[in-house]
C-alpha cells in the first residue's frame, strides 16, 4: 500500500487506525521479512514518528491474550483491540512494565502453542479418519518354479483371507520359466479363481520375476504390494488385515512383516526380528517377541524384514526402487530394506500374524545353488550397503568372512557346497551377477587363498567345536 500525504509516500501495510490523522502500520521488508515493529504515522505533517511512549501504548499489555478456549466474542485481535482502546479515549492508561510485558508475552506465546496443539490434534484425527475411509488397493504376488500343486494351494489359501473395510486384493500369479507341463497344470487349477496368471519363458529369480508385479503394481497404482512365497501357509484368515493395520499406523513403514514359524513345527517361530550389525557385518536376529520389540524401538532404522511374506508400500518403492535383479534370489530383501532406511523408511513386524513356511532340517540339505547365490549375494550386500563410517578395511574383511564358510563346509564334509560357494566368491570378484552357473571351477589364485586361509579357520572351528 502507499499512503501519500503531502507529497511524501510511504509503503506501509496498515492494520488499524484511530481516525482521521494517525495510521497504525507495519513495515516492509525484504531482507527480515515481517517483524512486531510498528512505526505512527502523522499524516498531517508528511513525516514518521517513533518516540518511545506511542511504542509503549502499542505494548502486548494493552492487548488482552489469545486464549484457545476463550468465549464467542471475547478476546478480539490485539491491533483492533488497541485502536477500540484508544477511541474509549484510554490512551492515557499507563503502560505495561517490563516485567509485566514479559508476562504477557509468555502467556500470549502459550495460548498460541495451545490453539496450535488443538488444530494439529484435530487435523491428526481427520487424517486418520480419512485413511480409514480411503479404499487401499493391494497386489499380490506370486512366484511359481515347477510347483504349481504348491501354489495352487497358497491362491486358495490366500482367497480366504479376510481383508478389513475399505481394501481391496487382486492375487498375480507369474510363472518363472517352468515346465510345460507345469505351467498347463497350473493354468487349469487358476481358471475359474479370480487371479491372473502371467507366464515368464526363462527364470528371471526371484528379484526379477518379483519385480514384474512391482512394475505392475506402480503403473496400475496400487498402495501395496504383498509378496507371497508359493510354499507358504497363512497361520490365521486376518494376516494380510493386521499387515495393512500397521501400514496404517505408521505412515514411514515401508516394509512389513508376520512372525514367521517353520511349517512342520509351528510352534517354533524363526523369524520375529533382524537387524542389521554394520559393526559385525552380519545380522542380529532377536531370540524372542519381546527381544525383538525392545531392539525394534532402538535400532529402528537398521531392522529389516524377509521376502517370505513381504507387505511392501508402493510409495517407498517409488522412492527406492526396485528390487536388485543382481542377486537373482537370496539376499535382495536385506538389500531393499536397507535401501529403503536411506529414503527415510523403515520396516517393521506384525507380532500379532503367524505364517507358516518350509524349512529344512539342516542347512548343507539345501542344493548347491543356494551356498553359490548365499556367498555371491552375502558380497554384494554387504560391500555395496554398508554405510560408509563402517567401510575400514571392509573387503578384505568381507573376503575373510565368505572364504571361512567356504572353509567351514570342506571342513564339515560338504564339498560339493564348498565349491558352490567358492565360485560364488570368484564370481563377485569378477563381477558377475544374475542367475547361477555352476559348471565350472574357481580360478587357481582364489584356491591358494583359500588354502593359505585354511590353518587359521581351522584354528578357529576347532574352539567353537570344543565350546559348543
């Protein structure tokens, strides 16, 4: 605004006056932006006056305080309240001290925390009934290998699962490279379920084949995408209904996960919470439920879900990504989760769900493939996600560690296994990733190394053997 008088403008923005011959105005400034300064102005002489007892009159003593809770029409603005004051012909009243106008300040400073504290209280409620009421959209993804009995058995039983108000599911079933004869069995017992079923002519993994429901989950917008191992059992009909509950609960979780139980033993639970030691470089797996709640509360942003049953949230894969089609499978959903604490998620366990799934009895019962990607995956991981005040001597560190399993498994009788993982070592070193190829050998200088390395770890064996 511009008030010229005389030939003199001054830019101004007025917040209240008392007649004709005095402005109340408060000034501009580009540098410090809007301050509580306040400047009168005589209009009748064409010049700014500011002695220090017009500023005293306009002192927050003479304003009465904002109360959140205060009466219909009580409590007007402190500019008009002054000005009103003034034209009662109060402006004699004496001012407020020092001490006093410091009162008032706390006092008005408090009123406007609590009418803050009662609009974001009231904001927070709406916005939770909102999310309520919002319908979230949820893919389900399937991966099928020469199983199709197996998971045909996860559909049926992922289609009694009872999902809360306001959600929806559609179940994606994606055959990876598996026989004819397979994928006609499998498509026979889909037709008449409400799921579809896209078939894949090679094995991309289970990155890759996973991250063909990603693909589509984030073009056809989704709020969540579910991946389901095809050999697991849901342990109740609310699983999926408590995995959506805590998404909603906590807008940051990214990544979520049931309780995990071995299938023949279900009262053995497994899984119930891991988090990643940057300092080991390994994973601190908690030993009970409330292990895992108390860890989870301290080292939130380092815990870190398995891929078995997965509830992913498709804005955090927006912000991180796929998964790492690098890995193939195995080690791609610490690598997520990791990726996803840099964007600023989290991952977090559903206590309260139960799912069942497959395990072996011993590790060395698992095929070869398993110790190459395990080894190769375990590399990749570890190297390319630890952060970096934890990176000192980090690959001669990594080499140790992958080359003491290699060691671990000739020493135990395995091997076949141990020359699974030793290539895997090689093949990190020489960077190369995807699928498995195991019909060949490691190369001659990474066998000395593993032989120079043998008498140490053999040290080492032998004391975990004696102590156990």
């Amino acid at each position: 605004m511009c008030v010229r008088r005389r030939g003199l403008p001054v830019l101004a923005g007025p917040v209240a006056h008392d007649g004709s011959h005095r402005v109340l105005v408060r000034p501009r400034s580009r540098v410090s932006g809007w301050r509580q300064r306040f400047r009168w102005i005589r209009l009748g002489h064409g010049k700014i006056v500011d002695p220090s007892a017009l500023r005293n009159e306009i002192q927050e003593g003479d304003r009465p305080p904002v109360s959140a809770h205060r009466a219909p029409g009580k409590g007007k603005s402190r500019s008009r309240a002054g000005a009103e004051a003034q034209l009662r012909g109060r402006r004699s009243a004496p001012c407020c001290t020092s001490q006093a106008v410091s009162r008032c300040d706390v006092e008005a400073v408090a009123d406007r925390r609590a009418q803050r504290a009662v609009f974001h209280s009231a904001r927070d409620r709406a916005d939770a009934a909102a999310r309520a009421q919002r319908v979230n959209k949820v893919l389900v993804s399937i991966l099928n290998w020469n199983g199709a009995r197996q998971t045909l058995d996860c559909v049926h039983d992922l289609l009694r699962q009872e999902l809360p108000a306001g959600a929806s599911a559609d179940i994606l079933v994606i055959d990876n490279g598996s026989a004819s004869a397979d994928v006609a069995l499998l498509a026979q017992g889909l037709a008449d379920l409400p799921v579809a079923l896209r078939r894949e002519t090679v094995n991309h993994g289970f990155a890759g084949g996973h991250n063909l429901a990603v693909a589509h989950a984030l073009d056809e917008k989704y709020d969540f995408l579910w991946l389901v191992n095809s050999d697991a059992v849901m342990g109740s009909a609310t699983v999926l209904a408590q995995l959506l509950d805590l998404m909603a609960l906590d807008e940051r979780c990214g990544a979520a996960s049931p309780l995990l139980a071995i299938l023949d033993q279900p009262e053995k639970v497994y899984f119930c919470g891991n988090f990643h030691d940057w300092d080991r470089l390994d994973t601190r797996r908690a030993s009970n439920v409330d292990d895992a709640r108390t860890t989870a509360r301290k080292l939130r942003s380092q815990q870190w879900v398995p891929g078995t049953a997965m509830l992913l949230r498709a804005k955090a894969l927006r912000d991180a990504g796929k998964l790492d089609e690098r890995m193939f499978a195995y080690y791609e959903d610490d690598e997520l989760c990791a990726r996803l604490a840099v964007h600023g998620w989290h991952s977090a366990v559903a206590y309260d769900a139960h799912v069942l799934h497959a395990m072996p009895r011993r590790e060395t019962d698992r095929p070869a493939y398993y110790f190459y990607l395990m080894a190769r995956n375990y590399l990749i991981f570890w190297h390319d996600s630890t952060p970096h005040a934890h990176r000192r001597r980090l690959k001669l560190k990594l080499l140790d560690r992958a080359l003491y399993d290699v060691n671990r498994l000739y020493y135990r009788g395995f091997p076949e296994q141990a020359e699974a993982a030793l290539l895997g070592v090689e093949d990190f070193l020489r960077r190369r990733y995807g699928r498995p190829v195991l019909e060949r050998t490691a190369g001659f200088r990474l066998r000395a190394l593993r032989v120079l390395l043998w008498l140490p770890h053999l040290r080492v064996l032998r004391r975990l053997d004696r102590t156990a």
